[in-house]
C-alpha cells in the first residue's frame, strides 16, 4: 500500500465516536511508571493516553509519587503501589495491581516511563507481564529490564502471557536488547526492527528520524516529526499515546491492533509535534507541548 492508503486504513482501525458512547467503550488503560525523580515520565505517559483518546487512565506509581501525579494530571485515577527504600517499585506491587485488575478489568497495559532498574522493580516488572493477560506497550526502564534477562526467558515470558505486545525502544535500548552497538542499529534501522521482532516476537516501534513500525509481515515509516522531538519525555509521550489508541481498540473488541495502535500513534505524535514546531520552534518544543496539540492533529485528520 502507499503511505496515504495505509494511513487511511490506520484510521479506519480506530473506533468511531457515537451519540451515545460511554467512556466504558473506549478502554482503560494502566499505566505502569515513576519512581523518585521521575514522576514526570508517569505524568506525561498519563496525559498522552487520555489525549489520545482512552476512557480511563489508571496510573500506578510508587506510593510517594501518588499525591504528586494527582495533582498534575486530575482526570486519571491513581494506584499507590509499595516501594522501595529508594522510591522504585517492590514486588509486593504485582499482587496489588492483580486485585486492581479484577475490580476495573484494564484494557492495556503500559509500563516502563520513569520506573528504574533497581533489583526489586525488575522482579515486579518481571512478575506482571508475567500476571496481566491483556495487551502491553514496553517501553524504557522496562526494556532495559529485559535486555538483562536471558534472551530464551524474555521469549518464553512474553509467550506465556495470552496476549500481544508492543516494544518502544530508542536505538540504545534495542541494541541493548540484541547485545550489539547503537551505530549497528542505526545503521539498518528496518533490519534492525524486524530482528528485535524475529528474537522476541510482538511488535517493534523504533524510535528516531523517520520511526520504524513492524510486527515482522508489515513494516511502515512514519513521515512525521521533526528534530524537536529530540528532548527528555517525548518517548514517555509516545507510550501514553499508543496504550490510548490501542485501548479503544480492544475495549471494542478488537484481540490484536498493537501494530496499528504503534503507527498510528507514531503518526499522530509526529503530527502533533509538527503543529507545535510552528510556534514552539524545534529548540523550545517541550513533549507537554505536543499533547497540547494532540486534538489538533487528530482534528486534521477528521477524527
């Protein structure tokens, strides 16, 4: 397909909006993040996903960082999860998020934004992939989580699970997760892509100029974004985005949908960047900029 049929196929993926909808009908998300010093990364991830058009939005933070998110993003719920000396998650956080699980029934799982790599974040990272059923964007701390695991594990782990899932890295956090350079990365960025997906199945978004979405049949480019995203949250933004698209997918029915939820969100957080560069500039864009504008890119594409 050409790049304007397969994004009007991508839109048509997206549930339209009725009358009579409920914001039962298009998901929930949870929202697995921070730790002490990143409370950001869970902040921006939150208001991208709701942006982006999720029902509700459940940020699971360590309970320090409770009261803080709360406050910055007042539309999402929150849940306080046991931590560590340092601020990080505990594995004592995996049976929590379960009951949460059977009172609200998520939609889709994102985890990684701001979360650490300490010892006991990585067993409760570790512990709910391994406990939801249910669709998941793994991003940052949670790639580098894995990229530490033996590879047959992370494989037999992400198998295990019942349902699809969605890598976000940047070039260093692939490398990382295929033990080889950043610049060998770099240097194939779709080859690159299409063996994180052979090694540990799902989907890979990689990010960069010109990111890279495939599930390892399809593959697609995204056109938009310009050198402003290059600042510290614009990932965490892209997270968000993805687990609210692809929320609405599922909570309609849908079983699989991550990788058109990954170049969709692509598309649109690059478009939302390229509304924002206009009066922002590429020095001063700020990812909380970007989903300021999210409702415009959305609205330029008809939706």
């Amino acid at each position: 397909m050409t790049d304007k049929a397969a994004l009007k196929a991508l839109l048509h993926w997206l549930p339209s909006r009725q009358p009579e909808d409920h914001k039962g009908r298009f998901g929930h998300v949870l929202l697995l993040a921070g730790s002490r010093g990143m409370t950001g990364a869970a902040v921006l991830a939150c208001r991208a996903a709701l942006r982006a058009g999720a029902g509700l939005v459940t940020a699971a933070v360590p309970e320090s960082q409770q009261a803080a998110l709360a406050g910055q993003v007042p539309e999402a719920m929150t849940l306080g999860l046991p931590e560590t000396g340092s601020g990080s998650l505990r594995p004592e956080a995996v049976s929590r998020i379960r009951g949460a699980h059977m009172l609200r029934s998520f939609s889709v799982l994102a985890l990684g934004p701001g979360l650490s790599t300490h010892p006991e974040t990585a067993r409760a990272v570790v512990g709910v992939l391994g406990s939801l059923a249910i669709p998941a964007v793994i991003d940052a701390d949670a790639l580098n989580i894995l990229s530490a695991q033996p590879r047959a594990d992370v494989r037999t782990l992400l198998e295990r699970r019942g349902a699809p899932w969605v890598f976000t890295p940047h070039p260093g956090e692939l490398a990382r997760l295929l033990a080889v350079e950043a610049a060998d990365v770099q240097s194939d960025r779709k080859a690159s892509a299409r063996s994180l997906v052979k090694a540990l199945g799902g989907v890979c978004l990689l990010k960069g100029h010109r990111t890279v979405v495939t599930d390892g049949k399809s593959l697609w480019v995204n056109p938009t974004g310009n050198p402003g995203l290059a600042k510290g949250g614009s990932g965490d933004t892209l997270t968000g985005t993805i687990a609210g698209l692809w929320a609405q997918h599922v909570a309609n029915g849908g079983t699989e949908g991550g990788y058109e939820a990954a170049a969709l969100g692509a598309f649109l957080h690059g478009l939302a960047a390229d509304i924002a560069v206009r009066t922002k500039g590429e020095h001063s864009l700020l990812a909380s900029d970007v989903i300021e504008v999210l409702p415009q890119a959305f609205l330029k594409l008809g939706l």
